[in-house]
C-alpha cells in the first residue's frame, strides 16, 4: 500500500471526509513502512559455522523448551493450578504456571493433498469466509472491497453479491443461522445484514475505529464488538437492530480479535501488543493476562478447555 509509506499522504490537503476516514483506516490497519530499517550492515552469509543452522531456525532433534525470563512475565501462577472457571491453559502454560513454548515441527508429507481455484470473487482481498450449515459447499465471504459474497464451493460461482459499504467489512457473525448476519467495517459501524431478503438494517457508529471483531452470545441475545479503539462493547439484538451499547472493556491496547467459550462466560481476547486477557463475561473480571513474545495477536479460540493463539 503506497500510502503507508512517509510522506505519501498529506491528511491536511484531503477534503473529502469519507476518503479521509478510509485512509486513516487503511493506515492503522497496514502501519508504516519506516525509511530505514537496518543501520548496521548484515552479517556475512558464511559467519556461521558450517553444518550449524542459526538459533532462532533450529532442527527437529534439537526442538527443546526455550529459556525465558520470567520476570518479564505478569503470569499468576494460580493460572495453571486451577481452571479459572474451566479455562484451563495447559496448551500455553507448564504446570508452575510457566509458558511453554516448545518449537513443533511436521515433518510428514501432504498425500493426496487437490486444490481447487475459484475465479476471483472479490475485487480485493477476502477478510473473512464463514460456512452456510443449512447449504453443503457454500459459504458467505466478505472482503476489503465492502461486498459481501454467498459462494458455491462445488459449482465455483458467486450466487449472490451485495454491496455493504464503501470501505474494508472486517468482521462478520451469525445472528441466526445462514439468514442473519452482523458485519462491522473500517467505517466504524456494525450492520445486521440479512441475506434472505437482502435488507441492512441503519448503519450503527459501534466505535471510533475500525472493528476487528464481532461474536455473538446465544445465550444472552448479545453481540460483542472490539475494535482498534481499544474498547469492546456489547450490543442487544432487537429484530434487525441492534440496542443498549453497554461497554464491556477499556484497554490499554488496540484489540484484534475475540474468542468466547462454549459457556458464554469466557471471554479472551488478543492485542497488537501480544498481550492475551481473559475476562469473565458477566462479572466484567479480569481473570488473567498474558504476553506471548510482544507479538501481534492474529487469532484466538477455545478448545475445550484451552484457549489456542495465533499471532
């Protein structure tokens, strides 16, 4: 993106507010590409010894728990002696309540392993793709170019197209099953879109950033929004709209994603910082938080009892 490049843009000679807004967007999402990056010169290609692999590839023999610095850790270590209301974080945590991180290699090859193309679908690249349970082989995609697609899998067309909004849709979650959906955007709304009849509800101005994520609570009729604003809130479903924002977190950090249990009394989330917090949904408590390596959170989700990250 050339505009995340210093000095590409000049927000001062930008009138138009809508575009304006985009490229704020686009920019917070992409960051900026620095001038200069190394200062020093790299290291000569043969510096390392011969038959060596540098450290940070290592081998498969030599896959072993890496030494760490945990004072530089704000983990309880009540975290791993119980579950934390049946959030248990053995995939993350030893049992002192330190991290593991254990280098897992596959060394097995894909057999019988066939891809399928489907023509380009979207006019830019696709964000999200979630499953249509009532319809085999088709699913509902969203992309930055604000469509939102349903797609055949097995005859490889696009069944239906509907333009949402002028900007990136980000997230997307069922309301009710393969009927409707909420979709939250770069433009700062959430819309209920429903693709049986085609109808958008009133764009709501959820946040003042773009949303990152959207999940819905069946239990509680609620929708969960966390944004770049640092904040997540929960919305009431009422028909197609949505009612009574109450906010849920203010963080210190931007939010990139969500996960919530099977229970609906777990929420976790991850951060551009690494950072991963679980807070207990209907007590508003912090249950823990954790910094995996500094780095950006992409995904997260519950399995069982354990919460997988991806960053």
């Amino acid at each position: 993106m050339y505009i995340t490049y210093e000095g590409m843009v000049d927000m001062d000679k930008i009138k138009d507010p809508l575009e304006k807004a985009s490229l704020k967007c686009q920019i917070n999402e992409f960051g900026q590409c620095p001038r200069q990056i190394f200062k020093i010169a790299h290291p000569a290609r043969n510096a390392l010894e011969e038959g060596k692999a540098p450290p940070e590839l290592g081998t498969a023999e030599s896959a072993e728990e890496e030494e760490i610095d945990w004072n530089k850790h704000s983990v309880p270590t009540e975290v791993a002696k119980n579950n934390l209301k049946n959030v248990e974080l053995s995939s993350l945590y030893s049992s002192t309540g330190k991290p593991k991180l254990k280098t897992v290699l596959s060394m097995g090859k894909p057999a019988d392993v066939k891809f399928s193309e489907i023509p380009k679908i979207h006019r830019a690249p696709i964000t999200r793709i979630v499953p249509l349970t009532s319809r085999p082989n088709t699913v509902v995609t969203i992309g930055q170019d604000g469509f939102l697609k349903v797609v055949d899998l097995y005859d490889k067309n696009c069944q239906k197209s509907f333009k949402i909004c002028e900007v990136c849709i980000s997230a997307i979650v069922a309301v009710k099953a393969d009927e409707l959906y909420a979709l939250g955007s770069w433009d700062n709304n959430i819309y209920l879109f429903n693709i049986a009849s085609g109808n958008k509800s009133k764009p709501v101005v959820a946040h003042n950033n773009s949303i990152s994520d959207l999940k819905y609570l069946q239990r509680k009729k609620r929708i969960l929004s966390s944004s770049w604003d640092c904040y997540i809130k929960m919305w009431r479903v009422v028909g197609s709209n949505l009612d009574n924002e109450e906010e849920l977190i203010d963080h210190d950090n931007q939010i990139t994603c969500m996960a919530v249990d099977d229970e609906e009394q777990c929420l976790a989330f991850g951060d551009v910082e690494g950072n991963v917090v679980s807070v207990n949904i209907e007590e508003k408590e912090k249950l823990f938080s954790v910094n995996i390596n500094n780095q950006r959170i992409i995904r997260l989700f519950f399995l069982h009892s354990n919460i997988v990250v991806g960053g």
